[in-house]
C-alpha cells in the first residue's frame, strides 16, 4: 500500500467510524429520494453527514457530533440557527398565520427597511428563492426593453431556470455554439433545450471588452446583463476594480438593463452599496429572509412598473408563497440585526480567514491561494488568484479527489465545509473557530502530502516546509 492510498483510507475510515448514524440514515433515505438527498450540492461521496439540530453557529448531526458550520447553509444564514430575534419573530408569526392569501403590512414594512438599505431599490416585489427572483429580473428585462438576448457570465450562477444554466458550471460537458459568432462555445445543463441559446450569451468575468464586442455585435437585441459581483459557484472571485464601473457604462448606452445578482453578496452589505455601482435591477434571497425561503427582484420604478395590474400592459405575477407572513416576519427580523456593524464583523472573519489560509499553505510548502471579499471565501490549488470561472475550472481539473479529501479530513475534525470550497461565517460565530479552521485545514494540508505528491506533484513546493505556530485544530470536545 502506498503512502498516499494509506492517508486517503484512513481519513475515509475515520469518517465512517464517526457517522454510523449519518450512513444509516443515507441507506433509508435513497429508497424514496434519488442518490439520498434532495439537493445536489450537499451530496458527497461516501455519503453526507444528516443534522439533526442547529445552536448558534454549529451544527449537531445523528450520531451526537457537534461541528462548527463555516458554510452558513452555502452562504444564505448570517445570524446562526437559532437567534433569537430571529426565533422569536417565527414563533410569534406562526400563531398569525403563515400565508393569508392577502397583502399584509408585513411586506411593505420589509420592502422599505430593504429599500433603505439598498437605494437602487425604488421598487420591488417578492417571490420563494434566488432563483425565481433572478428569472423574474430577466423577464420583466424582456417586457420592458421589447428585446429578447440576455448576456451573462460563463460560470456565473444565478439558479436553476434555463436560462441561468447556460455554462454554469463549466463542467467541461457537451459543448454548443453561441449564438454571436466568435464567442467561447457553452455547455448546458442536462433537460436544458439548445433553443435557449437563441436568446442566452455567455462572456468571461472581469473582462469589460468581451462585454463590449457583444453589446456591439448584437445592438439593439440584447434586453439584460446579469452578473455577481462575487463569483459564488465560479469560486468566490471578486469584480477587479473598475471592471463594473466600466460594464454600467456600456450598458447604459446601450439600453441594456443591467442586473446584478446580490443573492450572496447581501452578506456583504450589498456589493452595490458598498462599491457604489447602481445596477436597474437587483435580486437578494437567502439573509433577508432570515434563514426561511424568500426571493426578492426589484429596482429602477420605471421598469417595475410593468407588474402594476393597473398599468396598460401589465406583466402577470403569480407567487402562493411569494411574500408570505412567516418569511417576511423572519426577514425583518435579520433586517433589524444586520447592520454595518456586523457586516464588518463577517467581513473581518472573512479576511483573517484568506490571510490565515494563505500562510497554511505558504508553510505547508503547498500551492494555492485563498480568494474572495468579505464574508465569502474560497482556497483555490493554484499559484495565481483566478481572474474567472475558467481559471476556477482549469484549478479543479482533475483534482475532484484531493478536494474530497479535504472537506472529509475537514468534516472528522469538528469543521463542516462544502465540497466545492465555499466559506462563510455567521455573525455569531467566534473569531478563535476562524483560527482554529486554519489550523485544521494545516493540519489537513500537511496530512495530504504524501497523496499530492504521489498524484499532484504541481502542487507541492519546499518539501520540509516550517511548523504552523497557529493554536491545534479544535477537538470534538472543543467543538462543544
């Protein structure tokens, strides 16, 4: 047995031994749900952890084990998962009513503290997720501009209607042609018809010229731009500065309704906010509704306006849950609790994080580069930070093993991650877990060398790198 397969099959030992519970309860639940879950970015091999509970910022799975969360439900928790304001707005809420088939008081007190907070906000309207807010900002781009192209990022991620799932994953699938030529080919999601690229280009992030030959080559069609101003699912990549400054620009001399995706980066305080750009139409979900499903879409009056029943062609809205009493009673409640004061606590966390990440693997002699903005991080096994999900793929390629390692090794020290690398911290969560996070993932890296360098020699630099001086990965006990 070699070295690396000997480290490889007891962190997988390990994991099994710990979570009998969890495999149990894997076995049981694939009789009725496909592959043992019911979302796909949960699902990992050789089974997920199953929860049981939350408390502040960690979380308890089937067979007792305590785990501090740095992954805040992908991003879309900020208070932890049980504040109190929080619990108590729900608790109060729920002997009202969940959703009364009526407007309630409940939404425009929401609206104006989230138009307060968000100026480019004038107007907006409510749905369930990111993902209905993100394709309801493209639709009511169409009915109001008349044309019908939307524009996105290759490997930007904004859900899982058709239009959002043209190169979201640049999984290096079947490839199609675009509909301008001269572009980059795409990939589509399986179920996704090829008839969406009549209306859905793709163009590299952090790259305003590529913005610029599109706009031009197909004047006078293209209805929206939409774009995160933090990659999530491409790799938490950051807009370069001036990048879009110079993508509002373009589009306003174009016509071209510019949409930024905030779905993520309300834990920032909203990008736009805090960068100054004002996009016509926004999408938030996840933080606003406190940890309960909601979507938001809205911006500039003039485009929103076309959802007034009053007006002369009005767009029809349909949503049984959209803007229900118990999402909207939850979301004010995170709303009043999220302020600049704690935005710049996560966003402290988010910075110690990258710095910290960054010296584990400059003394672990292993290279890779932590990358993100605020309270979103990633670590990515390259030399360079990635200017956009291209880079992001090339840095996975053919490293699915060794990143499964990771988040296993991660998981059997006290830590819960996502396997694809994103994480976030709540607002409750502890800056010595943040530090006691970096010595796990040291430890981790210094575990794995004899498997890098067996299958990923590229990445190992000084082969007797110093002793980490940072405090021990925290115990289970610790966790507690």
């Amino acid at each position: 047995m070699t070295p690396s397969r000997d480290v490889a099959e007891q962190i997988i030992e390990r994991y099994h031994t710990s979570s009998p519970a969890s495999a149990r309860a894997f076995k049981a639940a694939a009789a009725s749900l496909p592959g043992g879950d019911t979302r796909t970015m949960t699902t990992y091999a050789p089974y997920p952890l199953y929860f049981s509970r939350g408390e502040r910022a960690r979380v308890q799975d089937l067979d007792g084990r305590w785990y501090h969360d740095m992954v805040a439900n992908y991003g879309a928790l900020t208070h932890g998962h049980d504040h109190p304001a929080l619990t108590r707005a729900v608790n109060d809420q729920i002997r009202l009513g969940t959703a009364l088939g009526g407007p309630s008081t409940l939404q425009y007190r929401h609206a104006e503290l989230l138009c307060g907070r968000v100026p480019a906000l004038e107007r907006l309207r409510y749905c369930n997720s990111g993902t209905e807010a993100t394709m309801w900002a493209l639709r009511a781009a169409r009915a109001y501009t008349g044309r019908d192209v939307i524009v996105k990022v290759a490997g930007g991620y904004h859900g899982t209607h058709d239009w959002g799932h043209v190169s979201a994953f640049l999984a290096g699938g079947e490839t199609h042609p675009q509909l301008l030529p001269g572009l980059a080919a795409v990939d589509l999601a399986p179920g996704v018809p090829e008839t969406v690229l009549q209306s859905v280009v793709t163009v590299p992030f952090n790259d305003a010229g590529a913005v610029a030959d599109v706009l031009s080559g197909l004047r006078g069609r293209v209805a929206a731009m939409i774009v995160e101003p933090v990659m999530g699912v491409g790799g938490g990549i950051p807009a370069r500065p001036g990048y879009l400054e110079e993508v509002r620009r373009l589009t306003a001399e174009e016509g071209v309704v510019l949409i930024f995706d905030e779905c993520a980066t309300f834990r920032l305080g909203a990008w736009q906010v805090r960068h100054g750009v004002r996009p016509d139409l926004s999408t938030f979900s996840k933080i606003v509704g406190g940890g309960l499903p909601v979507g938001v879409f809205g911006g500039n009056a003039d485009i929103m306006s076309i959802f007034d029943p009053a007006g002369p062609r009005p767009v029809y809205h349909a949503s049984a849950f959209g803007g229900n009493s118990l999402s909207l009673a939850a979301g004010i409640a995170a709303l009043e609790t999220f302020g600049e004061a704690e935005v710049a606590y996560l966003n402290r966390l988010g910075a110690g994080l990258r710095r910290g990440l960054d010296t584990a693997a400059r003394n672990a002699g292993v290279v890779g580069r932590a990358v993100g903005e605020g309270g979103i991080s990633y670590f990515h096994f390259t030399a360079t930070p990635p200017r956009d999900a291209g880079d992001t793929a090339a840095a996975r390629k053919g490293r699915d093993g060794l990143r499964a390692l990771i988040h296993l090794h991660l998981l059997n020290q006290g830590f819960l991650t996502s396997r694809h690398g994103l994480i976030c911290q709540h607002i409750v969560t502890p800056e010595p877990v943040v530090d006691s996070f970096v010595a796990a993932f040291a430890d981790t890296l210094e575990l794995l060398r004899p498997y890098m360098a067996e299958h990923h020699p590229e990445l190992l630099g000084d082969t007797s790198p110093p002793p980490l001086t940072s405090r021990k990965p925290a115990t289970d006990e610790a966790a507690r």
